[in-house]
C-alpha cells in the first residue's frame, strides 16, 4: 500500500519541555479541526456495552489531562484512555523523557538519534516518564470534565496503576481504580505493564498468581464497571497464554498490549542517552509494531482455541492510517495509537475519511 502523508507534523506534546509543562501548557495544536464522515449507527461497534462510532482509539500515554482528551475526540478517535494515574501525586522522572532512537546494527539496544525521522514509517522513540500523576482532587475534577468533553459513540478509558508505596499494591490498585469510576470513568484499564519503572507494578503481566490476584480484587471491587487489563511484550508465548487464561477467569472484560518494549538506549558514544539511572527504557513507534502485530495475532489465537471471554485491543507502531487495519485484520476488536497520534494527529481523520 502507498504511504500517503508520510511527513511527521509538529507533535502535539513538546518533546523539550517537562511533563508538569506539557500538562499545564500543551497540547501542541496549531491546525483547524478535520470534517468527519461518520458511518451509519446501524454499523457503529459494541464495546464492553458501549455503542462506539469507530474502533480507533488512543492508549494511555499521550492523554495527559481533559484538554487533551477533548482534543483527541474532535480529531476522530472514540476510544479516549486518560494517561495512567496514581492515588497519590507524583512527579516522575526528569527530563530527558522522550528522545528519537534507532536500531543499533546487531545489537537488541537502540541508539539515540539528533535529528528527527523523516517519514512516520520511521517513527521511533524512547519515552521515559516514570507514570507521574497529579494529585486526587486533581484527577478527580479533571476526569470529571473529559467526561463531559466526549461526544456520542466514543468512551472514556482511565488508565490506573498500584504501587507498594502506600503498603498492599493489590489495595492501591483497587483504590485508584475506585477513584477514577467515581470521578467518571467508563471503563478502567489496569496497568500491568511499564518499562519505565522498577517496581513490581512495572511487570506485573508476567506473574500469572499475583495478575489473577489483583485483577480478581479489581473486578470484585468495580462490579459492573468493566476491566482491562494492559500487558506489556511476551518472549514466552506459554507465558502469554497462561496470563490471558489467568486474566479470563479473573472475570477480566479485555485485554490491551502491547505497551511499550524495555532496552538499552545509548547515544552515539556509548553513554546512556536518559542517564546511568535510566540505562533501559520503553521503546516505541515503528521497531516494535511487528512484535505488537505478533501478540495481537497470537492472543486472537488463544482467546479462540480457549473459548475465553476476553475483548482484544491492540496497538504498537501505528504511525499511517492503514496501520490500524492491520491490527484489526489480526484480531483486534480496536486499535490504538500513541506515538503515531502524537506526531500526526489527524490520523484518525485520514482513516475516517479514506
């Protein structure tokens, strides 16, 4: 297929400027809202019980706050996921957080790159944020108000992670995910998988006992409000299945992957690009879009053979419109970009209107 408008656009988030900044100042949009064809709601999809107008949607990462939630919605996407949050506020790491990256020849790292890409194709980067999260009351009114931004035929999504700060990571987890169903939310997504922290929570999708655990408290715990859970890339397509049998008997409504894959990322000297503390971090954009495509295709594969009742939500590396066809082709009920909306964000728009 021929890559039609294949030129990054300034992206919406400032890649120079601090999380708290992006938050306070951005999003970074500067063009006129795109006309919509919608389809006829006799063709619109279900969803977890909700009617959407398409099954295109953005994962948690770039949706930092309310205004940038009711961005994505006027540009195309009906599935909007508010960037993870925490019961407590917390500032994440510091800046650098997001750079450029390519593949470094013969190698699993990846090396920083000066310049940007020239086409989306080759959209990479590296993003290091650590899951900040602004304070409750905060996230409370502020999911309140992207709430009311959406428009007919799109949902809201609350991304929420646990942390063993707060003593149980099973209780902060059940108490996030409570925070965000009170404030608004439509469905919960449980994050299970985050390259960019250290902690337990940051692999959690790859212990089948304490994912049944936790996501068993999570559904008990927001009874009719429905579930995802986010799983990160599998080297084990043993593990994978075994972690979506676990998820389905833990009465899970979906589950979303991948998120982002875990490497060294250097600069051209050999250093670390984000800094001796930060010697692995999360890559994204198009390196791992076949991987994302592998799981997708394999979990279609297992929900199928094992008759589980589970919903699969794709994404990785969607950069072009025809890229979330892809992944519908492969299994997904819908698909999601982050990356690729970030520097192109009318590709929602493109695919609507193709």
């Amino acid at each position: 297929m021929p890559l039609l408008d294949n030129k990054l656009s300034k992206p919406i988030y400032d890649i120079k400027k601090s999380y708290i900044e992006n938050v306070l100042q951005g999003p970074c949009f500067e063009n006129s809202y795109p006309e919509r064809i919608y389809k006829d709601k006799r063709d619109w999809i279900s969803f977890l019980g909700f009617s959407l107008a398409s099954p295109l949607g953005v994962p948690a990462g770039p949706l930092l706050t309310s205004g940038w939630i009711g961005l994505a919605s006027k540009l195309g996407f009906d599935v909007l996921t508010y960037k993870t949050i925490r019961s407590f506020p917390y500032a994440g790491h510091p800046t650098p957080n997001v750079v450029y990256v390519k593949p470094l020849a013969d190698s699993d790292k990846v090396i920083e790159c000066e310049k940007e890409p020239d086409t989306l194709e080759n959209l990479s980067i590296t993003n290091s944020f650590g899951m900040p999260s602004m304070p409750p009351l905060f996230l409370q009114e502020d999911i309140a108000k992207a709430k009311a931004l959406l428009k007919e035929g799109q949902v809201l999504i609350v991304s929420v992670v646990g942390s063993k700060d707060t003593g149980s990571l099973q209780e902060d987890f059940v108490r996030t995910a409570l925070l965000a169903k009170e404030a608004g939310a439509d469905i919960i997504e449980a994050n299970f998988s985050c390259p960019n922290v250290q902690s337990q929570e940051g692999s959690l999708y790859l212990d089948p006992e304490n994912t049944k655990a936790i996501a068993s408290a999570l559904t008990k715990a927001l009874n009719s409000t429905p579930l995802i859970i986010k799983v990160g890339h599998f080297e084990d397509p043993k593990r994978q299945k075994e972690i979506l049998i676990s998820l389905s008997r833990a009465k899970v409504q979906a589950v979303a992957g991948i998120n982002s894959i875990s490497k060294s990322v250097l600069k051209e000297d050999g250093s670390y690009a984000l800094g001796k503390e930060r010697k692995v971090s999360g890559v994204c954009g198009s390196l791992i879009r076949k991987n994302a495509l592998d799981f997708v295709k394999l979990s279609k594969k297992i929900i199928t053979s094992e008759k589980l009742d589970l919903e699969l939500i794709g994404g990785g590396g969607i950069a072009l419109p025809f890229h979330f066809d892809e992944f519908l082709e492969s299994g997904a009920k819908l698909a999601m970009s982050a990356t690729g909306m970030m520097w192109d964000p009318l590709i929602a728009s493109k695919w609507h209107n193709k």
